[in-house]
C-alpha cells in the first residue's frame, strides 16, 4: 500500500518541523516493511511538506504510526503544525 | 521534480473520473521528461485520486499540461471534480 502525508507547518515553526520531519526518514526506512518513504517539500509554499510513502502492509504501517521516533517527533511538532493529513492509497 | 496532485471527484462522477484518469497513464509515460507517473485511489475515499509523479524538469512538467491528452480528459471531467490540488514538490 502506499500514503501520501501532507504535514503543513505554522508559519513561525518551519524550520522547527523541517528538523522533525528530516529525523524520521533514517528510521522510518530501518522499519520492517517500509519500501519507500521519501520527504518532500512544496515548491509555492515551503511550510507544506509531503511525504510518500510505500508500505508492505497496513499492519507494519500501523506499527510504524506507533514507533518511537514518530512518536516522539510528533510530540515535538505538537503546537507547531497548521495540519496533517494522511491518505492510505491504493496504487493501480 | 515531483507532484502530487490530489483529484475529488463528484459522488455521481466517480467511475467516469476513474476512467478519464486512467486513461492518462499510457500517453503520460511516453513523454518526454516523464519519470515517474503512479496513479493512486484513497482507501478510505473512493472519490478521491491521487497522482505521485516525477519529472526531469519543470518545463516539460508544463508542457505535459498542455498535452492533447490531457487537455481532452480535463474536458471530459469537466463538472464531474470536486477539487483539483497540485503541488510541486521538491524532494529532499
């Protein structure tokens, strides 16, 4: 399966979320099950940030959701993000 | 570069969106410039479609905008989408 995670930063966090966001990538591509999980950044608007993302299974992505790293990134963005949305993807 | 472009479509629209949507894959990976041309439906949405791409450049992500094929499937969608976001990505 794959997601596309749309994280937009408050303006005065860009910087701050950027750092987290970045964090996660080393990690996240250790995980069991993780094919693919690139960052991106919005060419018009550099507080929106995608990540792309390709799983084996809903279960391991679930797993991944619950993760150390993630957790504790989020908790450090908790106040500095505009909003997050997570779409789980099916690809043809 | 990348793109995501997140495509809804109308609730009486959805299995022609699908099928105009499809219909771009073919002629869009023979362009040139096109990397990469994944089309994706939301699990949780059947309405909402979502194509993760990459191109060589800018200017033939534009001109790929301009094509006979992709000109011609706009028009048929014409009045059947919710909304249409792009967004031009950098990746980290």
């Amino acid at each position: 399966m794959h997601v596309v995670a749309t994280i937009i930063a408050k303006p005065e966090s860009i910087d701050l979320v950027e750092s987290e966001l970045k964090k996660f990538i080393a990690p996240t591509l250790k995980e069991e099950g993780c094919i693919a999980y690139d960052l991106h950044r919005d060419n018009n608007n550099p507080a929106t940030f995608v990540f792309y993302e390709e799983w084996s299974s809903k279960d391991l992505l679930d797993k991944h959701l619950q993760s150390p790293h993630l957790t504790a990134g989020l908790a450090a963005m908790a106040g500095h993000l505009e909003s997050v949305e997570v779409l789980e993807l099916t690809k043809y």
